[in-house]
C-alpha cells in the first residue's frame, strides 16, 4: 500500500471518528437542551398557578360515593351553600374579607350541609373547613384552572370518596347560571382583573392548546 493511500484510509478514519463525535456530542446536547426546556416549563407553569392561586379562592363539594343517589345529594348541599354564601358575601367582598366570612360562618355553612342531607333522607356527617388543597386541571364553563394547590373552602359528605363539584368563590364564579357551559364576559372581567395577563391568558387557553404547547415546548 502506497504511503499515499495510507494517508488517504487514515484521513477517512479521522473524518468518520470526527463525525461520531460529532454526532454523539449532537445527541447529549439535545437531551441536555430537552431536559432544561421541560424544567423551564415547568417553572413557567408553576409560577403562572401559583400566581392564579393567590389570587382565587375555591369551594369544593365532594360527594359520599359515585352512586347517583349520592352524586345528585352533592348538588343538592352545592345549591345549598351557594344559595348561602350568596346571601352573606358583600358582592364587593375582597379576598380576604371573603375568606373571613366563609372562616366566619363556618360552623353555620356545615349545619345548613348536614341539614339538607337529613331533609334528603340521609344521615351522613359533613365536615366544611378552609384549607390548601390540590387540584389537578379543572374546567369551569369555559376557564381552565392549572393543577396545584388552591385554597378552598372543602365540604366533604359522608365518607367523601365520590367525584366532587367545585367553583371559584372569589372572584365569585358560583354565582352565575353554569348551565350552558360558559361563563359571563363580566365575570371574566372580575378574573381580569385580579389576574396578571399572562395568568388570564392561562386560564382562557383550550386544555387541549395547553398540551399541544407544551409538548411543542418540551420537544423543541
């Protein structure tokens, strides 16, 4: 073999070996940028419900079990204590005022539960309390709350293992006819404005715009 021709097998070798690298070194920093592009995302996302979540406060009915007896039971103590806190909550309520009527009244909200259960024909204990709960992904009417933990006033029937009903009482999201599946462009307006416009744009996105983003996000 010529020097010529080894010359030419070792300059290949030297170009294929350079291409591996290359391409080895290709391939870790794609994991490296996917995997700091899903933890960028899940920051961003974080910060957006956390955001939400000081900002709402949400009530939360669970049902006794998912027998249709039980499940038609939780609307019944829903349109109870939405009926109540209607007529206690001061439309202007803030926040925090709004928290301190519910804590207020808290004993008063569990009695009118349990009282419609027993008028209902059943005789399961409710407990109401305010606390810092988590919620995965819920849509209400046509707004989508960000899982995470939200504080909620939790009414819990019996032994509370059923699919629950919730809603926002603050900005007061109950109070409306949720009917049709939407909710009012005034009321939205009372989300508006208590929300940055990064955390309102979150909250009107389609869950399914949500997915599509993030996986375009994580995927790169």
């Amino acid at each position: 073999m010529s020097e010529k021709q080894k010359d030419r097998k070792i300059w290949l070798a030297a170009a294929v070996l350079g291409l591996a690298l290359t391409l080895f070194l290709t391939g870790i920093n794609t994991v490296r940028l996917k995997r700091e592009n899903r933890e960028i995302q899940a920051r961003l996302d974080r910060e957006i419900q956390q955001g939400i979540a000081s900002e709402v406060f949400r009530l939360h009915v669970i049902a006794n079990s998912d027998k249709e007896a039980d499940q038609k039971l939780k609307l019944q103590v829903k349109n109870k204590i939405v009926e109540y806190l209607q007529q206690k909550l001061n439309p202007d309520a803030g926040l925090e005022e709004t928290k301190e009527m519910v804590l207020i009244h808290l004993q008063e909200i569990e009695e009118e539960a349990e009282k419609t259960v027993k008028e209902s024909g059943f005789d399961y204990e409710v407990h109401a309390a305010v606390e810092n709960t988590y919620f995965p992904d819920k849509t209400y009417g046509d707004c989508t709350f960000p899982a995470g933990e939200y504080e909620a006033l939790n009414v819990r029937i019996g032994k509370a293992q059923g699919h629950n009903w919730w809603c926002v009482l603050y900005p007061s999201l109950c109070f409306v006819d949720d009917t049709y599946g939407i909710v009012t462009e005034e009321k939205k307006e009372d989300l508006k404005a208590v929300l940055t416009d990064e955390e309102f744009d979150e909250i009107l996105k389609n869950p399914q715009e949500k997915l599509k983003v993030r996986i375009g996000f994580r995927w790169f």
